[in-house]
C-alpha cells in the first residue's frame, strides 16, 4: 500500500511533504487524482483500507491535501462514531471523504449520502468487501454509486483479489445449485 507503513521508512514523519507522501506510493498517486477529480466535482467518498496504519496515513494525506473528511476504525469510540456519521450523512454536509477500516462499524452504518466508493486494498474474504460497498449502496440512496478498486498490478495484491473473486464465484454457485434444489427438489411424486 505504502512504503511509510514500514517502522524508519521515513525519516521525520513531521517534515514530510504532500509530494513524498504522495509520491512514495504508485496507488496513492492514482488515488490523489482520482480524489482531485472527485471533490473537483463536488462527489462525496467513501474512502476504505483493510488497515488501520493506512487510514492514520490517508488520515495525514487528507490533512495535507486540506479535505475535509472524518474517519472510524475499530478504535474510534461509539459517541465519535455516531458524530462522524451525523457530520458526514447531515443535510448539505461539506464532508468530503470518509475514510474507514473495513471491517470497522459493523452494522448499523449507512452513508448513503455518498456517491462514490474507493477500495484502497482489498480484504482476502471477499464478503468484507462486499459489505463495505453496502454501505453505500443502502435504502435511501438516491444517487448512482461509482466503485474503484486499487490493486497493484503483479504483485501479491492481485493474486489474492483473484483468489478471492474465485472464491466469491464458487460460492455463488454453490448457493445456486443449493436454491435450485431446494425449489424443485422433493421425488417428483404428487399425491
């Protein structure tokens, strides 16, 4: 994801620039632009990582880039979490990105204020992921959802986000097969 996640990887955590934070990491270029274009447009992020050392870096990035965003992992506290969730869904919210763990909040949160949904890595269960883009997609969303996936290409991130596209598939056909037979099984017989 980032080469800063590594302990001494940077030097002064306090004097990084917005360009060595970015620029550090191919995913996080494609990602300033992508959130450049975004907020250019006037959309509004969901904005999720698998880990809660990148959403303290996409914490500082959006800092530095001076969005206007809050965050929930599994450490923020519940009075945090329900106002991070008012000041994001509040009519007229000028909350640009918010940015989560994904297996964070669990149920109960719905942003469907949003309109786009960004992945920055993917979870190996592909069920994680599923229910992270829930979020947004929830009753009460009236706008079309956009989702990115960032994956790195030839490297081990791409080999378990195909592992678990597969896995997602099998799964579809078992539960498939599984419904068709309880529809039409039984003997046949009639009467």
């Amino acid at each position: 994801d980032h080469p800063f996640l590594f302990s001494g990887a940077e030097d002064d955590p306090d004097e990084t620039s917005l360009e060595e934070l970015v620029g550090a990491s191919g995913k996080l270029r494609v990602l300033d632009r992508l959130l450049l274009k975004l907020h250019k447009g006037g959309h509004r992020v969901v904005l999720f990582s698998q880990f809660a050392k990148m959403v303290d870096l996409l914490d500082d990035y959006c800092t530095m880039r001076g969005f206007n965003f809050v965050r929930l992992t599994g450490s923020t506290n519940r009075v945090q979490r329900m106002v991070n969730l008012q000041a994001f869904n509040a009519p007229g919210s000028k909350v640009f990105v918010f940015i989560m763990t994904t297996r964070a909040g669990g149920l109960g949160i719905n942003l469907q204020t949003a309109d786009t949904c960004i992945l920055f890595d993917s979870d190996w269960n592909p069920q994680a992921d599923l229910q992270a883009m829930a979020r947004v997609h929830r009753l009460g969303q009236r706008k079309p959802v956009h989702v990115y996936r960032l994956v790195s290409g030839g490297t081990a991130e791409e080999r378990v986000l195909q592992r678990s596209q597969k896995k997602l598939y099998l799964s579809e056909v078992v539960n498939r097969n599984a419904t068709g037979q309880a529809a039409g099984g039984g003997d046949g017989g009639g009467g």
